[in-house]
C-alpha cells in the first residue's frame, strides 16, 4: 500500500514538472491539516481526446501531495470544470488546505516557470515555502533578481529540504 502512495505521489511530481516545460502552470499548494482533512487528493476529469484504444472514454487524473506542485493551466481548467470536482476544490480553498495561483507573465516577457511569473510577492514566498522541489527553488533563486527577499526565502527553502533528505538518509 505504501508502494502504490508513493507511486502516485512520482506521478503526481511528473504531472507537476509537465505544467512548467511550457512556461506557465497553475501554482497549487497543498497543506494537509490532520485536524480539517488529510492524506492525499486527487481529481479526475474525462480526457478530451475522447476514447482510448479500448473504445473507451479515457479518464485524466491528478493526485495532489503536500506541497508545492504545477500544473498546465488547460489540465487544471479541465478539473476545475468538472462538476464532480467543484464541492471538493471549494471545500479545501475555503480551509485552506488547498490554494491556488494563477501566474502572470510580465508584459512582453516569455514565462520562466519560476516564481518571477507570480508578480504578488506573497504569492511568491508561498510557492517557496511549500516547495520540495531543489530544482525548481534553484531556478527561482536564479531568476530573482528584483525581489531579494524572494531570493533569500529560497536559498532559505533549499537548505530545509536538503538538511530534510539527509536526515531522511540516516535514517
């Protein structure tokens, strides 16, 4: 059972990546509380390219896990669309277990897929703060150079989760 989580968790992670080759993806941060709700989520929605192989209508699925996670803004449109998914989306926004970000690129500016997409820095330091993801937070860290705070929050964010992976290694 922990095999199969964890293997939904890496799909989940690859589905993430996949909003971000593009440029812009939905920011969308997830923080389990055990008191409100907890555990992992996950949506489904009817793919749009109809019927696979079998003749049948082919379901897309997106499983959440803590943390920071992207997703392309067409896939989210279609989760957010489906009727099935609204009660539970609006549930853990008005929680707020579940917060999501639409990005902004600057005017005339191609998308980086890093935090300089999202112009509130509030929004920014969110991302930070609720990312896993050394990549990305190295991207970020790079790509910061008007908002140091940001920059510093990701320096900070990429030190917890590398001293996080060490202890996790010990042990």
């Amino acid at each position: 059972m922990a095999n199969a989580a964890y293997a939904i968790a890496q799909q989940s992670q690859n589905a993430r990546l996949t909003g971000t080759q593009d440029g812009l993806g939905v920011g969308i941060i997830y923080r389990p509380d055990p008191k409100k709700f907890q555990g992992m989520v996950g949506f489904s929605a009817p793919n749009p390219q109809g019927e696979g192989e079998s003749g049948q209508l082919e379901i897309d699925q997106l499983f959440l896990h803590e943390g920071t996670q992207f997703v392309a803004t067409e896939r989210w449109d279609r989760f957010i669309g489906f009727e099935r998914n609204k009660p539970l989306i609006k549930r853990l926004e008005r929680l707020r277990i579940l917060t999501i970000l639409i990005p902004e690129a600057e005017k005339g500016a191609s998308p980086t897929g890093t935090t300089v997409d999202y112009p509130e820095q509030d929004d920014a330091l969110m991302l930070v703060e609720n990312s896993f993801d050394r990549e990305w937070l190295r991207a970020c860290f790079a790509a910061e150079i008007k908002r140091p705070e940001v920059k510093q929050a990701c320096q900070s964010r990429i030190n917890y989760v590398t001293a996080q992976e060490n202890n996790r290694n010990k042990q």
